[in-house]
C-alpha cells in the first residue's frame, strides 16, 4: 500500500518544488507543526478514516525521513522543508483523543497555532479531492472536536482529503473504518497525493495562494 500511495507523486509533485533551495541557518527558520489524524494499529491502516496518516507519511517520503520516535503520545519526526523546519506527528490516543497529543507536541516545540497544519478525513468533500482551509469547526468530527476541546480554538490550517458520502443506507462510522476498494481506492490515494503536496506548497507559499492552487 506505501508504494502504491508514492505512485502518483512524479505526475502531481511539480507544484510543490518551487522556491528558493538556499538554506537558512537554524536560529532564522521557522517550526511547523505538521500533524495527520488516524487511529493506531493495524486494523485501521489505510482505512478512510486514517487519510492524514497517509497523506503525512507521504510527506515523510517526499522529506526523505526514514526514523520515528514516540514522544507527547505521538509517533513523530523532523525534518527541513525549504528552509522551514518541519515536525510531523501521528498521534498514537486514537482519533477521539487527538487534541492532547497535539496540545503537549505545540508546547514541546513552542510552536504557535499559526503554525499548525491538521490534515484529516471529511465527510463534506468528494473522493478523490481535497480543500484548504483556515480554521472552521468540526462537522462532527471526532479528531477535530478533540483538538478543539484541548487547544480552546478552532483556528488552525486544515489539510481536508475528501472521502465523500457513505453510499445508500450505510453506517457513517462503518464506512469512515473502511478501506476503500477499486474505484475508491484509486481516488482515495490520488487525495493523499495530493493533499501531501499541498500541505508543503502551503507552508512555503501561504493559504492564498494554496487555495488557488489546490482548492
């Protein structure tokens, strides 16, 4: 599945390469806080549900970083994306308690709220797209109503990849725990993809110009 997620980078990638390649010494760089929400363990890989985990590890591809370590309750690590320093972190509490993993992570590194990006599932969006977003609420969103609850705001940037409805009659919740197949599969990856391009080209060039890219 991780190979068959890289697939499509080459052909979407180009957008995010540009920029000055110059390094800035460690003490001029900015810190983002880069985080995919997902639950843990093996029987929720790759499901709907765990599109940021997805999308974050192919960042962590594309970032060339290979070592993760446990710490605030997240799986995380770091890496330097265009002069910009970059955490990203999974956290490992499961989707409905996200937000104390992610609170603990902010405060570790001193990294301010303008400088946290969420990537996660949603409902709203079709499948196989994505959408980029300066604070909101939480559309019933557990992982989101956790981070929420814990940070006391709701303004964050918001990486959104779109898994679209449950079909016919079926459970919301069945369907999120999913993996998808076939079709789906296909537009759930492209998403990823595309999600994780955009979540780089955000940090280097700003939501407005972000969303007139991706949105």
């Amino acid at each position: 599945m991780a190979q068959f997620l890289k697939s499509l980078i080459p052909t979407i990638r180009s957008s995010a390469s540009q920029g000055d390649s110059k390094r800035a010494s460690d003490s001029q760089r900015e810190t983002y806080l880069v985080v995919g929400l997902g639950n843990p363990g093996d029987a929720y890989a790759h499901t709907r549900h765990n599109a940021g985990f997805d999308t974050l590890d192919l960042i962590a591809e594309e970032l060339q970083v290979r070592y993760w370590k446990s710490e605030c309750g997240a799986a995380t690590t770091k890496a330097t994306y265009q002069d910009v320093d970059v955490v990203l972190a999974k956290p490992q509490s499961f989707m409905n308690v996200s937000g104390g993993p992610v609170k603990q992570l902010l405060k570790t590194y001193r990294i301010d709220l303008d400088h946290l990006v969420v990537i996660h599932d949603d409902l709203d969006i079709e499948s196989g797209t994505i959408r980029v977003k300066w604070g909101g609420g939480h559309a019933g969103h557990n992982g989101l109503r956790s981070l929420g609850d814990k940070l006391t705001s709701r303004d964050w940037y918001r990486v959104r990849i779109g898994i679209g409805k449950p079909p016919g009659r079926m459970d919301t919740a069945d369907y999120v725990l999913q993996a998808p197949k076939k079709e789906a599969l296909d537009d759930f990856v492209y998403a990823c993809n595309r999600g994780s391009v955009a979540t780089l080209f955000l940090i280097k060039n700003g939501l407005e110009k972000t969303q007139q890219e991706f949105n």
